[in-house]
C-alpha cells in the first residue's frame, strides 16, 4: 500500500512542519490528527486531538514513536508504552503509547486497506498501563482513556491477580 498517496488524498491535508514523512490534517471542526510514516515506511503512526492538539506534541510523540517501533510493540503488539519520553511544553506524560488495528479499528468503514497500517500514538502516563494487557483488556483502556485530550490527567489502571488455591 502507498500510505503517502492514501494521506495526501484526506481532507485538509498538508505536511507537518517539522518532521520529514508527516502530515496534519482536521477532518472535522475542533479534531486535529497528525500522522507521520514507520522509519521503513511500511506503517503510519498517527494521532488525534480534541479541542486541545499542539502541534510540538505530535511532533515529539510521533517522532518518540517513530524511533521506538520494535520496541513499543515487540512484548505487546495490541498495547503498550514505551517509556523516557519527555513531553514538551511542561506536560507531564512520561510514556508514548501504541495501539494496534486490532485494537483501534480505524477507518473500517471508509478505507478498510489502510486499517493493517496504522498504528495509533499518544503520550500517556505510565501508570495508565499493566504492560500485558490481553487483546480484551487492551480494547477497554483503549476506550476508557481520553487519548484525544492532551491536557488530560492520568488514568491509572490497576490489574490484579492471585494464586490460585
């Protein structure tokens, strides 16, 4: 798949000043995505915000997870995080965040070839995450986290176990 003619042909495209293989695009009033292709260009990292994107944020999560793939998806392809990024602009987040089609789903309805490809990035908390979430559990944090809000706080996630008798 051609991922660079499959972006170029969103709405409101244009590139993403600042990072080589990136774009920005605003499908809808008040939603910001910004994506930017794997390092081998195979794959698009993208993310959204609602009501709260900055532009020096997506470039930094979408270049943290650029240079971090294999390691933010070899111990969990559905997903995880990977920690050490440093958040600009005083934020907080500590980790970048990967979901996997699996997980995310997006564009099933309009361009179900691009779905495989992507893989959704956003800075998060590490306490947001167990690191084993199971495909199930990965589709509920994936849902109950407000990835959109990048002024959000964190939202722990507490996963127990015991042994069994």
């Amino acid at each position: 798949m051609d991922i660079r003619a499959e972006v170029s042909g969103f709405r409101n495209v244009a590139p993403l000043p600042g990072l080589a293989d990136a774009w920005h695009w605003s499908p809808a009033l008040r939603f910001d995505f910004a994506g930017a292709l794997s390092g081998d260009g195979e794959r698009l990292f993208q993310l959204s915000a609602r009501d709260s994107y900055d532009q020096e944020l997506a470039i930094a999560t979408l270049e943290f997870a650029r240079g971090r793939e294999a390691e933010m998806f070899f111990r969990n392809p559905h997903l995880s995080a990977v920690g050490g990024f440093k958040a600009p602009g005083g934020r907080c987040f500590d980790v970048v965040a990967g979901v996997g089609a699996e997980v995310h789903r997006f564009y099933r309805g309009e361009n179900p070839d691009l779905t495989p490809y992507v893989r959704l990035t956003f800075p998060a908390y590490s306490c947001e995450f167990s690191g084993e979430e199971s495909l199930d559990e990965a589709v509920t944090r994936y849902r109950m986290l407000r990835m959109k809000n990048f002024d959000r706080e964190p939202n722990p996630f507490v996963k127990m176990r015991w042994p069994r008798p």
